[in-house]
C-alpha cells in the first residue's frame, strides 16, 4: 500500500513538474521561443524543437549557434536542454553538412522580469522608455537607451496596443525608438491607456519593457516660434504650426521668466508670471536679462514645452 501510495505520489510531481516547464514556455513570433525562469533558482529545463513536418522522413541534423552539437543530434522532433541563461540558435539542417532547413530562437526571461539591465532607467518616473507627442493627431514617439554593458543588444519586438487595438508602429533608424500613430480622433475623450511594449535581447538573455500612458499625458507643445520684441519692452510669440487647431479648443498657456543676462531659463533665478495671451510686457529695470517664455496644455497641464528665449543687451536684442 506504501509502494503504490509512493508510485501515485511520484507520477503526480512528473506530471506536475511536465506542466509546470509548459507552462515556462511560450512562443513569442515565429522561430522564437521564450523560457521564463525562476530569478535566483538554478534552472535545466528540456525544450522540444521540431524542423517541421516537410522534413519528417528526411536525414536532419541540429547546430547551436552555427556550431555542431556532440553528441550529434539528430531528427525532426528532438529535445535540447537549456541550462540557466544558455540558450541560443538551433538551426536544422539536411545532413550532417546539408543545407539550412529551418531554425528556433530560444531565449531566456526572468520570472519575475523585475532585474533589468539592459535599458537604462531615465528616472524612477519615467521609468525606462520616454513618449512624446507634438499634438493629438496621433503620432507619437517613444524612445530608450541601452545601458554601455549592453549595448549589443538588439531589440527583437515591439507590440503597441490601446484597448485590444493595436497600434501600427515603425522602428527607428538606430532602432533606439519607435514612431507609432494611433488613429483615434482627437476630439475624442481618452478611456483606455496606449500601452507600450517592447522585448530587447542581450544574447540568450530577453527583457520586456512596458510603458502604458495616456495621449494627454505626453503631449508636449514644441519651441514656440516668432518670438520677438516691440516698443522695447513687449515681447509676442505665435503657437507652434504643429499644435492642433482651432486654438479655441486646443488652447495653450504660457509660462514667462526673465532671469539676469548670463542665466539659463532652466536654472536661473528670476521672475515667472503666466499668461494665456501670445504677448507680454516686461517691466523691469535692468537693460540686460534674458526674457524666456515656455507653453504648456491649457486643459490637461501636460508636460511644458522646452524654453524659447530673447537675449537683451541694452539696446541689442538676440531671439
């Protein structure tokens, strides 16, 4: 009774270990495989690969990142083992030195996938990726840094969605950031999040960073333009062309801030008023500061705008 309570016992955790490893593997895309496994436990775990099914009756052979595998492996259907953070490019080929057939990417995640090093942490904010957006006709661009460790590292996949719709999205150039429209109107009340993620590898190793936002959340008017001065002492501006229109309705407000001359508009001290009119009249006394004006979401207060500024020097002024 003992013998078989022992048998039933044992077939149990087989079976339940059996799951357990499905369950840690799951198909990402097409040819690639991901492992998740425990952070801070020693993991082995066997990975079924299939050449497929043209090649059921044919001699196939299996390479590990271009490299034979000893003992050879062989078959249409085989097992590997991947231990700890080992895993890699098993490619199938016709014969022990036959042509490409077919190939699985098999990559490892941490579960949970809370040790990133892979993308540098812009603030603990912000988090990993950053998301602006010009206006609200959609278009939006997101954008990450590689940490100098990982700086091999290429990004494998991006999925952008809002409420189960995705969200077409194109790759940069040095596939550091993406450019994403969302066609939603954007009269519209936002429901749902845009969320955003993306799965970057370090060789066998696979991390998943996720950012998820609102529209209104991102949108940052860009540098206002025509800023000059009248009269000598009044200073005007004009909404930047890729603001939405009509203003009436997608209106901005206005942060001005005249700092001493030799200041920054970031860091210097000065004097800050705001205004919702596209003019200002500065009264002050000194001849030389530095007259600086920003805009900012009237309905939202979003993100502010970076500085545009005038530099006046007594009579000499530069915009």
């Amino acid at each position: 009774m003992h013998v078989l309570l022992l048998m039933v016992l044992h077939a149990a955790l087989c079976c339940a270990s059996s799951e357990s490893n499905k369950e840690s593997i799951e198909t990402l895309m097409d040819h690639v495989l991901v492992l998740r496994v425990p952070y801070g436990v020693s993991s082995s775990v066997y990975v079924s690969l299939t050449c497929g099914e043209a090649y059921q009756n044919q001699p196939v052979f299996w390479k590990k990142n271009g490299m034979e595998l000893s003992p050879a492996l062989e078959g249409n259907q085989v097992r590997v083992l991947v231990e700890e953070m080992d895993g890699g490019n098993y490619t199938c080929h016709l014969g022990p030195h036959g042509e490409y057939l077919n190939h699985t990417v098999i990559l490892i995640q941490l579960d949970p996938d809370n040790r990133t090093v892979i993308l540098e942490e812009k603030s603990p904010e912000e988090g990993h990726i950053h998301c602006s957006a010009p206006n609200y006709k959609g278009l939006f661009h997101c954008t990450w840094t590689k940490t100098q460790s990982r700086s091999n590292a290429a990004v494998l996949l991006v999925k952008a969605e809002r409420f189960m719709e995705e969200i077409p999205c194109e790759l940069d150039a040095d596939r550091s950031g993406i450019h994403c429209r969302d066609v939603n109107c954007p009269y519209k009340e936002e429901q749902h999040r845009i969320s955003i993620t993306v799965y970057i590898h370090s060789n066998s190793r696979l991390e998943a960073y996720t950012k998820a936002f609102y529209l209104r959340d991102i949108v940052i008017p860009a540098k206002l333009p025509n800023l000059h001065i009248s009269d000598g002492k009044v200073f005007s501006w004009s909404y930047p062309d890729s603001w939405e229109k009509p203003c009436t309705y997608f209106g901005l407000q206005f942060q001005v801030k005249v700092v001493p001359n030799g200041h920054s508009c970031n860091s210097g001290p000065g004097i800050v008023h705001m205004t919702d009119e596209t003019k200002y009249e500065v009264n002050v006394k000194t001849r030389s500061y530095v007259f600086c004006v920003r805009a900012q979401d009237k309905y939202t207060s979003g993100p502010w705008s970076h500085w545009s500024q005038c530099i006046v020097n007594k009579k000499h002024v530069t915009c």
